[in-house]
C-alpha cells in the first residue's frame, strides 16, 4: 500500500559528538519527492545531522524516522536494512581504488543481497545509463574525471532504487562547471521521485537551483519552509 508519510521525520532531535551537543530541538520533515539543501558553516553540525539520519551516530534524545526505521534505539541487525532505502553520497567519492567501475558496484549489489547475475547486470546497465555514463564500466577509478567519478558514485547510491539521497558536498572537489552538470543529475533523479537532502557550501548553486533550504546556524536547524531567511554567502 502507498504511504503518503514522510521519508524523514525528525521530533524534538539532539544531535551529539562525543559527548558535545550539536544541535538541539530539531524539528523537520522530508516528503517523498522532495529536494532539499543543507547549509551552514564548517563545524555547524550538517555532517553530525547526516550521520545521525543513517545511523552512523546514535541518536541519544528525541525522536527520527527515516524510511520507515525508527533511528532512535536502532539495533545493529537493522542497520543494513535502513541503508539499502537510502543513497548515500560523500565528496570524497569512496571507490574501491584497485577495482573498476563495474566491481565497484556489483559489489554493492552483492552486499545489499542481489543473487541473480543477470539482474544485477541489467540494474548496472540502466544506472550508468541513469547518470549518463554509458561506457566506464572496466575503467579504474583513476581513468575517469572528478565528475565521472562522482556520476560513479551517484550511479552505486541509486542500484537499489532508494528513497532519498543524503549527499554531503557531493559537489565540493568539483569544479563549477561540473558542479552545475552534478546538480542537474540530482534534479533529474528528484523529478523521477526520489527525494535529495543535499548539504553544500556552494550558495551560487544554490542560487542557481533554488528549493527549500535547511541551515545549521547556533545549534538549531532554521527550516526556510516555516521561516524564511536571507541565504548570506559568507561562510
């Protein structure tokens, strides 16, 4: 049965480091479909707040649902599970060095419980054929472009069709141009019903692509959506 429940839900949330808080009292939510970019300055939290969404961190104080998994009390046994429903992306790319693109992500597919080789050839296919990469498939790593390599990256979050992708600075060791090129992809992905939670310090992409904007300011999280503000490009 369709749910109309949001893909994140966050009540009431802290998020530590260590034994540090964060941020505190935050409450947002993401719908299914939705884009969303995350700011604020180095140290603000956005990366502890990613983390926490896909368990990474525990969640210690209030409440967050991503996916359909309560991340408040996850147990380690759910972990994988909540992953395979989330994209993942991080700027420093994270590709297996001494593998090909092809070995890079079959063995996402493999780890995620795909069995049947000629399905996981075919979901292969038609993800590089997604980010527009229709040929790297025996390429190494060290073949391809920064932004090839990060179409790699965002082809391997999408093998098992998640719900959102998280994306921390996936657009932070580009350069402008390949940038724009990124962030037309995630647009793309986003209009076929997947929702984008991407953090960025890039605020002429921001200015470039506009959409509702979340920001780590003084341990709160200002959501643009319930109280508009002036995105200062100063950090």
């Amino acid at each position: 049965m369709f749910s109309t429940d949001p893909v994140v839900r966050v009540s009431d949330a802290h998020i530590f480091q260590d034994n540090n808080t964060v941020l505190r009292d935050i409450n947002f939510d993401i719908d299914k479909g939705e884009f969303v970019f995350l700011v604020g300055r180095t140290g603000s939290g956005k990366s502890s707040l990613l983390k926490t969404l896909y368990a990474d961190l525990d969640l210690r104080l209030g409440d967050i649902n991503v996916a359909g998994f309560n991340i408040r009390g996850i147990d380690d046994g759910q972990v994988p599970k909540l992953r395979r429903k989330l994209g993942i992306i991080f700027q420093d790319f994270q590709l297996f060095p001494d593998r090909t693109v092809d070995d890079n992500l079959m063995f996402v597919l493999k780890a995620t419980g795909w069995k049947d080789n000629g399905k996981m050839r075919a979901r292969l296919s038609e993800v590089l054929m997604q980010v527009g990469l229709g040929s790297v498939e025996k390429k190494m790593p060290h073949q391809l472009s920064g932004g090839e390599q990060q179409r790699v990256v965002i082809a391997r979050a999408l093998l098992n069709e998640p719900l959102i992708l998280i994306a921390d600075e996936p657009t932070g060791n580009l350069d402008p141009e390949v940038s724009h090129g990124i962030l037309k992809l995630f647009q793309q992905i986003n209009k076929s019903g997947t929702a984008v939670l991407m953090a960025t310090h890039d605020y002429p992409l921001i200015k470039k692509f506009p959409a509702r904007i979340l920001k780590c300011e003084n341990g709160r999280v200002i959501d643009s959506a319930k109280e508009p503000f002036e995105l200062i490009t100063e950090y």
